[in-house]
C-alpha cells in the first residue's frame, strides 16, 4: 500500500464509497422533499378552489337571505291585514313543526 500525500489507497476507497453513500441518502431524500412540496402545492390548489367556491356560495346565500329579509319588512310595514297574514303563517309553520316532530317521535318508537 502505497501512501499519497498521507493517504493510503484503502483509505480513499473507503472515503469514496461513503461519499457515494452520503449522495445517494442525499438525493434520495431531496426527491422525497420535492415529492412532497408538489403534493403540497396541489393541495393548497385545491383548497383554494374550494375556499373560492364556498365564497361565492355565501355570497349568493347572503344575497337571497337579504332579499328575503326586505320582503318581510315590507309586509310588516304595509298595514294591519298583512300582519294578520303574517301571524297566521307563522302559526301556521309552527303547526308544522309540531306535527313533524309529533309524527318523527311516533316513528322512532
């Protein structure tokens, strides 16, 4: 075994192959890091078409519940029959409610 520069031939060799190793565990891991910041972007894509779908739902709900909202006004500040009318309807619904909830507990038992 001849010395070079303090180093044996051996010695280099098995410098050279750990170097190898270490490259190889590097680059490994530097694909799966770039792996996963591709599923990363795609996901944050995702969410981010989805956050934009839900806020144009909002929007359009908000719009229609404020729609609503001016009609009920309306026919509350329009005179006596309208409120009468109004009252019977809300009896009305809750007569539903009561019924349903009646016939689901009938149902369950």
């Amino acid at each position: 075994m001849a010395s070079r520069n303090g180093w044996t031939s051996l010695s280099e060799e098995a410098l050279d192959s750990q170097n190898r190793e270490y490259h190889e565990r590097l680059s490994d891991k530097a694909a799966f890091l770039k792996s996963l910041a591709f599923e990363i972007e795609s996901e944050a894509k995702d969410h981010h078409r989805l956050l934009d779908d839900v806020g144009g739902d909002f929007d359009s709900s908000s719009g229609l519940l404020g729609s609503t909202l001016g009609r009920v006004q309306k026919l509350l500040g329009s005179g006596k029959t309208n409120r009468q009318l109004m009252c019977y309807t809300i009896l009305v619904v809750i007569f539903f409610f009561v019924l349903l909830s009646y016939l689901i507990s009938k149902v369950r038992s």
